[in-house]
C-alpha cells in the first residue's frame, strides 16, 4: 500500500545508526510513526523535511493497518524554520506536541486537529515570540474541545452559582456546597479567577486575530497554565506521567 497524504511532523527519534521514526499527524491517516532510513547520512534526499513543525507531503509504504510505515517521499510544502530558530516558540510548543501525541488514537483520521495545528504553526510562525505562549493556549484549549474533553469553567455544576473553586476530577466548578455532597477521595479543586475564566473562554470562542490581541497578566496565564496540566494529567494521559507543561517557571514563560 502506498499512500500520499499532507502532514505536520510532530518530532523525530533517531534510531540504529543513522535511521529516524518520525511522528507525523497527518491530514488522511491522524497520527502517525513512519521510518525513514539512513536520511542521517549525507546526501540524504530529505533535506530538513524530517525536522519538527514541518509542513511536508510525504509518501508511505506499509502494510494496511499494520506495521511501521515507511517514509519514501518527502516534500516540504511550508518549512517553519523560524519556529525551529526560536526557543521560546519551540518550549511553548512542547506541551502542544506532546498532549496532541498522547490524546490522539493512531491511524485515525483527524481532520479538524491538523488544520487546527497548521493555522496555529502559521500565527506562531508570523508572531513574535511573546506571543506563542498564548498561541499554544489556544491550540490546547480547542484541541480538547475538539475532542470532548474540554474543562467547564461557567458556573458551579450543581447549582449554576458563580464560585471560583475548579474540581479536577469533575472536570468542572463546584461550590462548596456541592462539592461537600459528591466529597471523594482525594478531590483536588483549584481556585481560579474571573480573568482566567474570561480567557479560557475567549481562547475557546474568539477568531485567532482577536485573540491576539488580548493582553494577558502572567498571573492569569499561570492560573490557566495551572489548570490545563491538573485537568490534562488526570483526564486525558496517565498521572504518572511527567509533567506536559515542562517549563512551568514564570520567568521561562515570560521573559522575552
Ligand atoms: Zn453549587
């Protein structure tokens, strides 16, 4: 089976002595691990189409359903050097690449995340480098809503109150009072504030050129920081796991 298909290399590991798996997530096939032999070695005809963030057209060989694919043709479409050359944007990325990674099944079309993915690598690419902190936001926030798994930040679950009190395991805000009638186990709230709320909701609903134009306290971004990792780890990857969000020191988000 050979197949074609557009794909965003999420990133790359190098394997025997001079082969690479690489993680795509594609527009026909969703996620993907494909190999490609020897690109390592000089005149490698991949060039940096191989490299994380690049937009490519790729060709695979494999089996159906089974089976490491294998990388035979590799095309850039949109390189994304400038994301590459940038540390700021690539360590705001890593949480991206890494709960898109874990969440998505293999071999399942994901039509909706790629496109999301590639108008996010776009602005992130024509931004400066402030801005991708709040640009990985705003992937991870529609991401999850994509996939069913958004928090719920409106009003207490039970009551429709305002409160500020976020229940991780609930995936949703409880007031105290509610909160005393379901009480498990080790339940985890968080407290979060009415700008945080308005954020999340801004990075859910507003167009992407708006909401690069909200300006954002590091508090606030810390506080959303805060929640997407609790509500991530416990709903959607193993809670063993390390942490997504690797760089969660203020001073790593927020320097320029
Ligand atoms: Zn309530």
């Amino acid at each position: 089976m050979l197949t074609r298909t557009r794909a965003i290399v999420l990133k790359n590991l190098a394997t025997g002595e001079a082969d690479l798996i690489v993680t795509y997530l594609t527009e026909e096939l969703g996620l993907i691990r494909a190999f490609a032999k020897s690109p390592r070695k000089t005149g490698s005809r991949f060039g940096s189409s191989l490299e994380p963030f690049s937009f490519v057209r790729i060709s695979l060989f494999g089996k159906e359903g089974t089976g490491l694919l294998r990388i035979t043709g590799s095309d850039i479409i949109e390189p994304f050097q400038e994301i590459r050359e940038d540390l700021k944007k690539v360590f705001s990325l890593a949480p991206v690449i890494n709960l898109t990674e874990r969440l998505l099944p293999e071999r399942e079309p994901e039509k909706k995340s790629f496109s999301l993915l590639l108008l996010t690598l776009r602005h992130i690419r024509d931004s400066g480098p402030e801005a991708s902190v709040i640009l990985c936001l705003y992937y991870m926030v529609r991401f999850l809503d994509l996939h069913g798994f958004s928090p719920k930040l409106d009003h207490c679950t039970g009551c429709s109150r305002d409160t500020a009190t976020y229940q991780i395991s609930q995936g949703s805000l409880y007031c105290a009072e509610c909160a005393s009638q379901y009480k498990n186990e080790g339940s985890v709230s968080i407290r979060i504030s009415e700008g945080t709320k308005r954020l999340y909701y801004a990075l859910l609903k507003w167009n992407i050129k708006s909401i690069l134009r909200i300006k954002v306290s590091p508090a606030i971004l810390d506080e959303l920081i805060q929640l997407l990792e609790g509500h991530i780890r416990y709903h959607v990857i193993q809670r063993g796991s390390p942490p997504l969000f690797h760089l969660q020191q203020p001073q790593a988000f927020h320097q320029g």
